[in-house]
C-alpha cells in the first residue's frame, strides 16, 4: 500500500494537479482539475493506497 498525492494549484490561467511531482496537463478550470484528480484517486484507491487530495483557493481568495 502507497500514498497517491494530488495538488490542484492555479498556474497563470490554467489549473495544474500535481502527482509525484509532475503536472502532466493544464485545465481550464480549477473543477476540471478536481475531477481529474478525483478520477486518478478513484484507481488508486482500488490499489488500496492512501489518498491525500489538497486544492488551492483563487490567487486573491
């Protein structure tokens, strides 16, 4: 059993998530980045990892 890490952070216009330290695609939204996170985290959880998921607030928020 691991530990999946995802970080959803604004990048300029574009939402990044994070895993193991690399950001393979931008998002136009910072929704589109959770789900996308969520979606990755579903399988890892049927690996039986840990999940941890963090998202950052709007720049100014």
């Amino acid at each position: 059993m691991g530990l999946a890490s995802y970080e959803v952070f604004e990048k300029g216009r574009s939402w990044i998530v994070l895993h193991d330290g690399k950001a393979d695609h931008e998002y136009a939204t910072k929704e589109a980045a959770f789900e996308a996170a969520v979606g990755a985290a579903s399988v890892a959880i049927r690996e039986g990892d840990e999940v941890h998921i963090s998202v950052t607030g709007e720049a100014g928020h």
